[in-house]
C-alpha cells in the first residue's frame, strides 16, 4: 500500500510535535538520577513514536490494512481521519476530532500537565527546603507526577492510539510503580517515622476524597 497522502510524511511537523510535549515535561519533571532519566526516556519515547504514526508513517494502519478493508470495504485507509482508531472501530460518524473521545482526550492532557506542573512546584519548594513534600497534590496521593504521566498518555491514547503505544502503556505503568515502591524505600530511609505517618494516611496513586488529609 502507497500512503503518500495529505496527512502523512510530514516529518517536520513529527519532530516539532515530540520536541514540544517531550520539553513541556521536562520543564516541570527534571530528571536528575538515572533513575529518573530512564522513566523521562520511557516517556519521551512514547511520544515519539505517537507522532511517527499520527504525521509520519501510519505503521498500525498499515499492519492492520487487511483486516479494516475486510470489515470496513468502504475505508478509506489513506485517510487522516482513520488514524483516529477508537471512531473508526466505534463505526462513528462525521470528523473525529469532534467525538466524544476526543475531546475527552483533551481534557485527560490538560489535566495531566496541570497535575505536573503544580507536583513540581510543591516538590520544589521541599526539596529546598530539605523537607518532605506534602502539600498541594502531595496531600492527595503520594506520587502526583507519575499519576500525571500515565493522565498524559491516557489522553494521547484516547486521541490516537497505535499499536506500539497500546503496547508500551502497560510497561510504562508498570516501571512507574516500581519507580514509586523504589522513591517511598529511598524516603522512608530519610524521613523515618514522619514519611510513616504521611503514607498511612496519603494514598499512593489514588486519591480519597472522604476527608481532607492533614499536611502537617
């Protein structure tokens, strides 16, 4: 199959597109061990290979070719718009950019960001401070910055999903968690009985919103 259509092949745009959100996030997550490289590096390359597939080369479309002709004979594959796999497996109609699942995409990016960049800014003050972060989002759950990036790349994966993506999601859930487990190992050893108390009441990655936990 030939997929030299408007759409694709716009390399540029894949490259402007992966610096701006991989930039974005290390702007607010700032990797410093190689711990952290590694899960900022697992990170970026998911972006990377969502944008090869949203602006460069349709790799799931193309994998999945026979089969989306065999169940949708009036396809049109070379088109942009059946890149947008959940509409088009869903049997929506009209542009996909205005379905439901798009726009819950958007919302599910915003507040991911958001969610990063307000954990940082608490983060940054206790790290100054020499203290335990335990204000702003840090009161709600424990790991605010890795609950934003699995956020981020649910929207990304409501909005365009590809094979490799869907394949990385639950390796990447799966390093954030042993990530949290290693950085809670690393803070009980420095803050002893106060990170104690902090755990036994703050939830690790889901928040509870029966009662306001205490920062103090």
């Amino acid at each position: 199959m030939n997929y030299e259509a408007p759409g694709y092949g716009l390399w540029t745009l894949v490259a402007i597109n992966s610096a701006i959100f991989i930039m974005f996030a290390f702007s607010f997550f700032r990797p410093r061990t190689g711990r952290d490289w590694r899960s900022f590096g697992a990170f970026s390359a998911f972006i990377v290979a969502l944008f090869v597939e949203m602006y460069g080369f349709p790799l799931s479309i193309y994998l999945m070719s026979g089969w989306l002709q065999a169940k949708y004979p009036s396809l049109d594959l070379l088109s942009h718009n059946t890149g947008h796999l959940w509409s088009t497996l869903l049997g929506e109609e009209g542009d996909p950019h205005f379905g439901a699942l798009h726009i819950a995409s958007y919302v599910f990016l915003v507040l991911g960001f958001f969610l990063l960049a307000s954990a940082w800014n608490v983060l940054y003050r206790a790290q100054r401070r020499n203290e335990l972060a335990k204000s702003g989002p840090y009161a709600r759950i424990r790991h605010p910055q890795y609950v934003a990036f699995v956020l981020i790349l649910v929207g990304f994966l409501l909005q365009w999903p590809t094979l490799l993506t869907l394949l990385m999601f639950p390796v990447l859930l799966f390093m954030y968690a042993r990530l949290a487990i290693t950085e809670e190992a690393e803070m009980r050893k420095r803050f002893g009985a106060e990170f104690d108390a902090y755990a036994a009441r703050t939830p690790r990655f889901l928040p509870s919103f029966r009662k306001a936990p205490s920062a103090a």
